[in-house]
C-alpha cells in the first residue's frame, strides 16, 4: 500500500514525551500516515509523514489541523502555566467530531476525587478523568482512553535522588516504603499502546481504558532494583506534615505520595485485563524498571514533561 491510501492519524503534543512516542510507534506500525500537530511546524524534527500547525489555546486552529483525519491522540500538559486542560480538549473534541475523526484516543488519568470520595483532589489527575465523559458522549464511532503511567524517568531527574544531611544520596519522602503503590513504566512506550488501539479498533474502541504498566512497585522495590545496580541510596520515611515544610509546592507532592499509598496510582478498580489489554494491543511487554535503569538511570539526570 503506497504512503497516500493510508489513513491519517493526527498527533497532538507532537514535540512531548507522549506525542512523540506516538508519533514514532505509528510509524513502525506502518499502516497509518502520521500529521504531527505542533504550535510551531518550523521547529519541528520528528518522523511524521507530515507536519500541521495547531494550538489548543486557539480552537480557531483546529478544524484545519483534523481535517480529514482518520483517527486523533489528545495529550494536554497541566503544568504548562495557565492551561484549562478541560477547554482545551473540549476545543479538539469537538473539531475532531467537525471532521469526521472515526478514532479518537485520549490520555487520560484516574479520577482521584471519585476514587478517595473527595479526601485527595490532585487536579492534574482529576482534571484529565472530567475530560472522560466528555470523549463518550462525542459519538465517535471509536473511542479510546490510554493511562500513561508514573514515569521511570521522574525517578532520575527532579524527583531523582537528593543530597541528604548525612552526607548520602537518596530520598526523603512522606511515603512507606512497603506499601505496593507504584504503577510505573517508561513514558516512550505509551506510544506502542496508541499505536495499538489505533491498529485495533473493533477490540479496544468502545471506551477501553489501556494503562500502560511496565512493573508494579513498591518505594522499596525502586531502591532494592538501584542498589543491585550498584547505586548506594538512602530512603527516609517522614510524616507529610514535616515534608510540607521542605520546598515549595512539597505539600501537593506529598499529597500525591498520600493518595498513591492510599489507593495505589491507578486506584482500587485497576484491571490486570486493562493491563493486560494493554498489552496485547501493543504487541510487546513493556520494560520493566530494573532493565530502564540498567542503561538509562543517571545521578544528576534531568527530564521533562
């Protein structure tokens, strides 16, 4: 089949981690022609078939960015100052049903207000599920919610380990250590899962949550995988009142620390079979953290969102 007779996907966040890593499983798929949504074509060095502007802060730029569009990845970035992540994904919602789009994928998290009734709000999880049922009653005639996971690669960057008063490297946390609370995974592997449910649509098109979960961990566990790497870490365990005092906006961390502890990252209703749907789909088993940091674990690494 020749590159014009396949179908369109359009990828917004072309230029992130998650867009991306879409944009590259796509293509090793083969069956699709992949348009990188980005607010900047010029900058743009990705390996997109073709490259469109669009801004999900100017939903005037849309309708031509989809324009006949097969299928559309949605990922909104929370932290980037000022974002109204369920405006904008509203915005490509609806310019995705305007042209027609028969798949559309949104990346999503679980509903942290619904899952604790309340006790924890963490708006930049709660924020995505709102934008759920939005997705459902759009009348796509397929639709899909992909779940990044908690990034191996937070874990070597800003978040990695820290100097501490002894003198050591590690973590000092407001979480136990024993508690198995951690989904996780490498965040280029989402794209694998994407690229999956675009490739079966009739198996994971009516509303499937696929989470992307390359191990299952336990704060001890990350510790036990780096230091038989040969990396001497320290963990200290400390109340999260005490950890709300360490640095700016330690006390929404600490929160969610709390609700993972209390609920695990996927919550309570995780699936083994949306795992394992996952998958399947994505026709590969995901790394798992220890062979991630076996070549990919640095001190003093940065990552981004």
């Amino acid at each position: 089949m020749i590159s014009n007779d396949k179908k369109p996907i359009a990828v917004f966040g072309a230029t992130g981690h998650q867009g991306a890593g879409v944009v590259r499983a796509l293509k090793a798929n083969g069956q699709f022609k992949v348009r990188a949504l980005t607010r900047d074509p010029s900058k743009y060095q990705g390996l997109a078939d073709e490259v469109v502007a669009a801004d999900l802060e100017r939903p005037e730029t849309l309708a031509a960015a989809l324009e006949g569009a097969h299928g559309v990845f949605l990922v909104t970035n929370f932290w980037q100052v000022g974002t109204d992540e369920i405006k904008q994904a509203t915005a490509a919602i609806q310019a995705a049903t305007a042209a027609g789009a028969d798949h559309f994928v949104w990346s999503t998290l679980p509903n942290v207000e619904a899952i604790s009734g309340g006790k924890f709000e963490l708006p930049q999880f709660s924020g995505k599920a709102k934008v759920d049922p939005i997705v459902e009653s759009a009348g796509f005639p397929h639709h899909t919610f992909v779940v990044p996971p908690v990034y191996y690669q937070n874990f070597s960057g800003p978040f990695g380990p820290q100097k501490q008063p002894d003198g050591s490297l590690g973590w000092t946390l407001p979480i136990d250590p024993t508690v198995r609370c951690f989904h996780m995974g490498d965040i280029n592997e989402l794209g694998d899962v994407v690229a999956g449910a675009f490739a079966h649509p009739n198996k994971v098109g009516n509303g499937a949550y696929l989470p992307l979960v390359g191990d299952f961990l336990r704060f001890n566990d990350i510790l036990d995988a780096l230091r038989q790497q040969g990396h001497q870490l320290s963990f200290t365990q400390v109340p999260v009142e005490v950890y709300a005092t360490f640095f700016p906006g330690a006390d929404a961390l600490g929160e969610t620390l709390a609700y993972y502890e209390n609920y695990t990252y996927l919550g309570p209703d995780n699936s083994d079979e949306n795992i394992a749907l996952a998958r399947e789909v994505a026709g590969k088993t995901p790394t798992t953290f220890a062979a991630w940091a076996r070549h990919n674990f640095r001190l003093g690494a940065v990552s981004s969102d």
